[in-house]
C-alpha cells in the first residue's frame, strides 16, 4: 500500500475562514450515468433523517442526551407501497473485495432493524444471507442474496454480494438492478483490488454509493489511511462524516461531524453524548474538512460557506444528497459491523444519500428500434427485468426488478427474450432462502416469480400490448474449462440435464463439446467457480462427476497485418447464382490499455473494429453490413488453434457486385472466407489470459514466495512490508495459477492469502 497521507494533513492550509478567491469555483456538472436532476429532492431529505437529532443547545454541539433506539416490531410486513412511497424505498447492494465484512455488515443491518432476533457469524454458517451450504461450507459468499428491512419508515431492500473475483457476474448482475450501493472497505487494507473492481464496474451502471470503512477494531486499523487509499486509487473525493472514538480494541463509537455529537455503542444499543472534552478541537477541524470538500463541489454550500465561513447541518446534508447522486463524491462512514458499531448511522445515511426508485432516471428499452423511456411508476405498463433464474424446492424462481407499472399473480407477460407470453404463477418477496406470497409487485419492487418456464437473466417481462426490450446485463467471457464426465455412464442424460440447468442459473457458465476429443467441457471464470458449480451438481443432483484438469481460454491476435487481400465468392451451379467480390486490409490493433476492460467488456468478438472505405456505391450498404457480420463469424476460430481472434481492425476498402447473383449471404460468405484467408496469410500470435495477483505473506515467507512466482512466469510488480506482513503485486498467467492457492498456504504455515484480478490478455510463449 502506497505511503498515505491522512487527509487532514493535506488539507491544514485551509483552515482559516475561505473566501471566494481562495476556494476554487465549483466544477462543471459532466452528465454521466444515472443522474438525478440537481434540484429535485431537495429538502425531501430532512424528514427522512431519524427522529433521534436532538436540538443543540450552542451551536454545532449537542446538550447531554442518552437515546436508546426502540427496537422496531420483529414481524416483517411486506405491504405494498403505493406511488408516493416510492421514494421511502431504497434498493441497495453490498460491494467489497472479499472479506471486508459485506455479510457481517448484513446480518447487522438485519439485527438492529429487527428483520432478525440473532446476530449470526459467517465463521459459525449462521449468517442469513450465506445459507447456501457451500457458502456455509467456505465461509464465503458465492450467490447474491437479496433482504428485506425497515429503517426509519423507509424500506431496504439490500443484495449482499460476493466478493471474490470468479463471482464478478453475480455482482453485475446486481448492479444492473439496484439504484444504490454501499461500499465496504476494510480499515487495515485500504482500498483493495477487488474493490477498486467493483467501484469501477458501479461507476460504469452510474450507482451512487456511500463508503463504510469496516473492522475499526482490528489491530492496525486507520481511518485516514483508508480515506487517503480511496482518494488517490478510485479518485474520488472522500466526505469523511465521521471521527473514530477511540482505535483497534478501544474503538467505542464515532463523533458525528455533521450534528457534532458523540455517538457511544455498549452492548446492542448506542448513546448520543456530546463531543468529549478532549475530542472537541480535533471534530472542528474534520467538520471544517468536510465543509471546505463540500463547499468545493456544491455551488449553494460554496455561497453559504463564503458568506458565513460555515455550513449549516441542512446545508451540509442535502448538499452530501447531491454530491452522492451526481457521483462527484462519496460520503465516507466507519464502524466495526463484528462488534456492532456504526452500523445505525450507515442505514440513516444509506436512506438519506441514496436514491430512490424514484429518483433514478426512467428506465430505457427499445421496441422495434426505437428507444422509449418508462418512468418508476405503478400504473405504467410494466417493464421488468429478470436478472437471476434459481432452481428451489418451491420452485424455479425468476428473480425481477420491476421498473415500471405493476405485475399481478395471474398476469399474463410477455417475455421478450422469446417473444413468448407466460403466467405468473406466484409472486413472492424473498428474505435470502425464505419467501412470502404477495398478490402483485410495483415499479421499484425487486421480487421473485413462479410459473415462468423460459424467462433468462437478461430478459424483459412486459405488458403484451407494450412490448419493450430493456438492455441485459453483460456477461464476462469464460476464461478456465475443465472437461466433466459422469463417473457412471449411466448417468451421462442426468449430467447433461443439470449442466444445461447450471449454465441457465449463472450466464457465466458455459457448456460445450470439445469437437476434437468429444468431452464436455464447462466454462467459467476461474478455479473456484467452477468447482463451486461441479460441487452444486454433486449435491444437488447427488451425481458423481469426473473432472478433468483446468485450461484457460485463449485467444489469437494479429501481429502483423495484411492489405489488399482479394477475395471472390463466385457459385453458379443451377439456381441462383452467388456473387461477391471483396476487397479487405487486415491491421493490428493496441490493446486498450484497461486489462481487465480488455478482457470483461468487449464480449465475444473481442476487440475488433470494422471499417468501410469504399466509394462510389461499389458496394451498396446492406452488402457492407453483411460483410462486417461475415468478418464476425470468421472471428469465432483463429488460425493457430481455433481460439476465439481479438485486436484487430479490418477495412473493406473495394467491391464488386454482381445485379442479379450478388445477395447479403454471399457477401457474409465471402466476408468470412476472406477474413479467415487474411488471418492465414498475418502474422498471428497466441495470446493467455492473465491476472495481476496480490499475495499479502509474512516477511520471512517473502523469499520463497517470489521465487515461487517467478517459476510460474509471474512478472513482480511491487513488494511493501508493514509490520511484517508483506504485501508482493505480480502479474502471472492464469494458467499458472492452478493450485497456487495450496502452494501458497504450504510456504507460509497457513498465514498467506492471495487475491486475483483479471488483467487482460498477454501473449502466451507456446502454440496451443
Ligand atoms: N475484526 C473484525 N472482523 C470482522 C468485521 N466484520 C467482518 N469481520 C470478519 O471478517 C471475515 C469476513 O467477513 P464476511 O462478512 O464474510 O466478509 P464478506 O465481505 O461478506 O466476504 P465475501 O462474501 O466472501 O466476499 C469474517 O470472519 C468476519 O467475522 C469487523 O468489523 N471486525
Ligand atoms: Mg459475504
């Protein structure tokens, strides 16, 4: 970790009274994701603060006051909520890199809202969220799970999700669905690699988010070293609105920066005090922190802040609102969700900050090309995306977020995806593996429907008489297979069967046949996940399975171009004739630069552009099209070993047609034939997927680790030690990577762990 700054420190120059020359003007709003329009809720925000504010009795400092929060009635009522209280919902997710605390953090939430009697542990299996017994089995989450709670009259509907790097399609899934999001992060570790992942994938679905600096109580925990790691490697402007009381086992609560008032936890309750004595001075300076950050970003807090030097707690809170919406800053928390503190502060911030269904912007679909908008209301014709298919005893449930209008048990629906109209059979609301019956669900509902037979992740739900295709989440390419095969042959159909309703559940899974040695082969996105999905077959379908050894998916690439290459698709045996003549240039492309985008964003065809430059109507534009898809096709199996061919650009840059025998087929004909001839003739390389790996060892396993590394071509990219633990970044082909987990843990007695995130594709030494 980078040598950081607490922030305060960067910021002791400001700390006299700023006036308009000295603090910069307020930047230029850039549109970007789901933005809210600026004005709209204002002052909607201080009714839905908790009734628990107490009136200060000077200003900034609260009078002594002991406030016990009633515990909320245990009995969960799933009413439904009519239009106006849309905006008391709030459909949020858990992001983190694994093991930051997003589950703890859940079943914390549950508790202290009084969704659960008990606090479960994810070391003991008895968390609500992980139930899955695989999830119990590893301590890890694998699956999204989505809860339900009520906080202050809002509804919470929260999706914990999984942090490892294989489940990453699960997140997105997620994040496709959700109007905001809370981060976690871990207070001795700053920002790490998977976070930084999350954080860029909800800045590209344009989620806003608040930050909670999680396990406060952990020996080498720091506040400010965390704020300064979110600073410089998400930039982005932390909003720090809290100050720790006390450090590692003395942390005892936080002081409240915006009503300058302590809050004390003991046992499951929390008090507010005022600031103590010795605390007082240095609360000042971080409130005064915080107003010149928000002062810098918000153009009204700048007015207030230049004609009174200070901002008012109102000012300071809708501003916060605003700052989070547009995304220009992320308010940051800080608690320890393990011992229970900070977590009621975090769901009065998450329904203060985050938005709405309603304040998100109106969802967008297509219907026969043209692009329409349907806003987050119930008695619109509905709009509703599935984004995740399970197998449960009670049923295949679909899981859906209703964007807008209303679905009814009973209605008919139709399904986009295969233009087919289904029933929906029940409507349930799920609290992680339990569900409740509810008649209907509205716009900004997140639910799970029985009774659809072909529904997919991705597919739009919608009114038969309003068609509208919403657009899915992507999905990641497959990047390690193994080969599977039914111990007994008997059970060959069975394996079929289940592997088909696996690839169904999680799009991230693929099933194909390997053409040359007829093996089943099942994809997906690294080691773990696909041994959890071997693992599910077994138990669930009580199979035995034979599992090959894992391989990564490669891809080929240009290194060498080729122009001019000419290619004709004459046919004239009886009939029609087919006629297309094409003219194409083949050159490398560089890589974007963004390994991980080069390997999650640009699907199938990889990074591949097509270009026309011919003139004159040589080749009318339907043949230019039909070309470009032919190229496409010709893209599926490379030269070297039939691998998938990414990097390239090609340009058509001359034609011919022929006025009666030229047609879209043959000019997609020849496209593929001559981009496959073109690819003969380059030069073409063999290209692994690879990941950048942070391995965080003791510092006397250090040597061994390295060498180690090195043997599995891994490329070191940093090494630091802080009190000796030492932290080693490298990068290393995947395919090296196969077991390095147990490797890892035999070098170091067990203290090792390492973390994974995709970087791309390098070239790989060997002809596969
Ligand atoms: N000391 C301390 N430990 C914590 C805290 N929060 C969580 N933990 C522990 O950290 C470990 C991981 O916690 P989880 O809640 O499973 O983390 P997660 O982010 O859900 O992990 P994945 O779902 O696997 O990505 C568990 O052993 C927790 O008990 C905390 O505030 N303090
Ligand atoms: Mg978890």
């Amino acid at each position: 970790m980078p040598a950081a700054r607490p922030p305060s420190d960067a910021r002791d120059e400001h700390l006299t009274p700023a006036c308009p020359s000295r603090l910069p003007a307020a930047p230029a709003r850039p549109v970007t994701g789901r933005r809210v329009p600026r004005r709209r809720h204002r002052g909607a925000l201080v009714p839905a603060w908790p009734q628990a504010a107490v009136t200060p009795s000077r200003p900034g400092i609260a009078p002594p006051c002991s406030y016990h929060r009633e515990r909320p009635p245990a009995v969960r009522t799933h009413t439904l909520q009519p239009r106006h209280a849309l905006s008391l919902v709030r459909n949020l997710g858990i992001l983190a890199h694994v093991d930051a605390g997003k589950t703890t953090l859940t079943e914390r939430i549950l508790y202290v809202t009084g969704a659960t009697h008990k606090r479960g542990e994810v070391h003991d299996g008895t968390t609500v969220t992980d139930f899955d017994p695989q999830e119990r089995d590893r301590g890890i989450t694998i699956f999204a799970a989505a809860v339900s709670c009520d906080w202050d009259g809002h509804r919470v509907n929260l999706i914990d999700t999984p942090g490892h790097v294989d489940f990453f399609d699960e997140v997105e899934r997620s994040l496709r669905v959700l109007d905001g999001a809370i981060a976690v992060f871990d207070a001795v570790a700053g920002v790490e690699p998977q976070s930084e992942a999350v954080w860029r994938q909800a800045d590209r679905h344009g989620v806003p988010r608040i930050a909670f600096v999680n396990k406060l109580d952990r020996a080498g925990a720091d506040l400010d070293t965390a704020i300064a790691s979110i600073r410089e490697r998400l930039h982005t402007v932390p909003l720090v609105v809290q100050m720790p009381i006390g450090q590692e086992d003395a942390f005892t609560g936080v002081v409240d920066l915006l009503r300058m008032t302590a809050l004390h936890w003991d046992g499951g309750t929390y008090e507010r005090r005022p600031v103590p004595d010795a605390l007082r001075d240095e609360a000042l300076r971080r409130r005064r922190i915080l107003e010149e950050a928000v002062a810098e970003l918000h153009p009204e807090a700048l007015e207030e802040f230049c004609a009174t030097s200070t901002l008012s707690e109102r000012t300071l809170a809708t501003a916060l609102r605003e700052v989070t919406m547009s995304g220009e800053g992320v308010v940051v928390l800080c608690g320890s969700a393990y011992r229970d503190r900070g977590i009621e502060p975090l769901l009065e911030a998450a329904v203060a900050y985050l938005p709405s269904p309603l304040d998100v912007r109106p969802v967008r679909g297509t219907h026969g090309g043209a692009v329409e908008e349907r806003a987050a209301d119930p008695a619109a014709p509905l709009a509703a995306l599935a984004f995740k298919v399970t197998a449960t005893a009670t049923g295949r449930l679909t899981y859906l977020r209703v964007y807008s209008g209303t679905i009814r048990k009973g209605d008919a629906v139709l399904d986009t995806g295969t233009h087919r109209t289904e029933r929906v059979g029940r409507i349930l609301r799920v609290q992680a593996d339990r569900h409740e019956d509810v008649d209907r669900a509205v716009a900004g509902d997140i639910v799970a429907v029985i009774g659809l037979k072909t529904a997919r992740p991705g597919t739009t739900l919608c009114t038969p008489s309003a068609p509208l295709a919403l657009e899915p989440p992507t999905v990641a390419d497959p990047v390690v297979s193994v080969a599977v095969e039914a111990a007994r042959s008997l059970d060959t159909d069975r394996l079929a069967t289940a592997l088909a309703r696996l690839a169904e559940e999680d799009p991230s899974l693929t099933v194909r046949t390997d053409p040359e040695t007829g093996q089943t082969l099942l994809s997906g996105m690294g080691e773990l996940h696909l041994e959890v999905a071997v693992e599910k077959i077994r138990r669930a379908h009580g199979l035995d399975v034979a599992v090959g050894r894992p391989q990564v998916a490669y891809r080929e690439t240009v290194t060498r171009g080729v122009t001019g290459l000419l290619y004709r698709h004459v046919k004239q045996e009886g009939g029609a004739g087919q006629f297309a003549h094409v003219v194409l240039d083949v050159e490398a492309l560089e890589p974007t630069g963004d390994g991980a985008a080069d390997r999650k964003d640009h699907g199938d065809a990889g990074h591949f552009v097509f270009r026309s430059t011919v003139t004159g109507g040589r080749v009318p534009q339907e043949y230019v099209r039909a070309v470009e898809a032919g190229c496409r096709d010709a893209l599926t199996e490379g030269p070297l070993g039939g691998h998938p061919v990414t990097g390239l650009r090609v340009t058509l840059t001359d034609g011919a047609t022929h006025s009666k025998d030229s047609s879209e087929m043959a000019f997609r004909t020849a496209g593929r034939l001559a981009l496959r001839e073109a690819l003969r003739r380059a030069g073409t390389a063999l290209l692994e997927p690879v990941v950048d790996v942070t391995a965080t060892v003791p510092g006397d396993a250090v040597g061994g680790v390295l060498g180690d590394l090195a043997a599995r071509r891994g490329r070191v990219t940093g090494q630091s030690v802080r009190a000796g633990t030492a932290v080693v970044t490298a990068t290393v082909p995947l395919a090296e990577l196969f077991g390095y987990a147990s490797r890892l843990r035999g070098r170091t007695q067990g203290r090792g762990t390492f973390t994974t995130r995709p970087a791309g594709y390098a070239p790989a030494p060997r002809v596969g």
